[in-house]
C-alpha cells in the first residue's frame, strides 16, 4: 500500500507562485510515471503534469511553460512549481501514479486558490 500526501497549496495572488509537494510513503517514482492531477469545482479531474521513470516530463497545455514538474527519488517526493498563476489555476491538487491513476492512491490534495 503506497499513501501519497500533498502540501504546500494556499491563497497566492494572480502572477504569484507556489511550490507543491507530494511525500510517498514508499519510493514508487523509479518505477511508475508519477503525475500531478487537480480538479476544480464542477469539473472533471485532469492531469497537468507528469514524470516519467526516466525523468521526461509531460505538461497539459494550459500549463506548459507556466509549471514544472520535478522530483526527489531519495526524499520520495514529487514537486509541482507553478509560476505566474493565473485565477483558472485555483483547484485541488493531487498526485498519483499515472497516466492512469490508480484508485487507491488518491490522497486528500492540498488547495490552491488564486485571487486578488
């Protein structure tokens, strides 16, 4: 059993950055492709950003540039960086394995809300 646990979101200003982690319980990352995922009000979860095992990495258009996705094998911890946010970012983060997620990963996120 792998527990994934996010940190880091909070109230940012539009343009304004934050740096979100995700602590695995166990290393998983040298052997799955390990993805950022959010999901905001009434909308469907989507994933914006992934890692593969050998490091590549993977954005959703709307956040291409803007995020990077990196990671800590030793520390068995995933990083979101997200700069220039904008108001359409606000949402709760999560990560997971994938493309796909697996069901029994899903932490309790962490909220990231972006407003003057």
């Amino acid at each position: 059993q792998v527990q994934l646990v996010e940190s880091g979101g909070g109230l940012v200003q539009p343009g304004g950055s934050l740096r979100l982690s995700c602590a695995a319980s166990r290393s998983i990352f040298s052997i799955y492709t390990m993805g950022w995922y959010r999901q905001a009000p009434g909308k469907q979860r989507e994933l914006v950003a992934a890692i593969t095992s050998g490091g590549r990495t993977n954005y959703a258009n709307s956040v291409k540039g803007r995020f990077a996705i990196s990671r800590d094998i030793a520390k068995a911890t995933v990083y979101l960086q997200m700069n220039s946010l904008k108001p359409e970012d606000t949402a709760v983060y999560y990560c997971n394995k994938g493309p796909p997620p697996k069901d029994n990963y899903w932490g309790q996120g962490t909220q990231v809300t972006v407003s003057s």
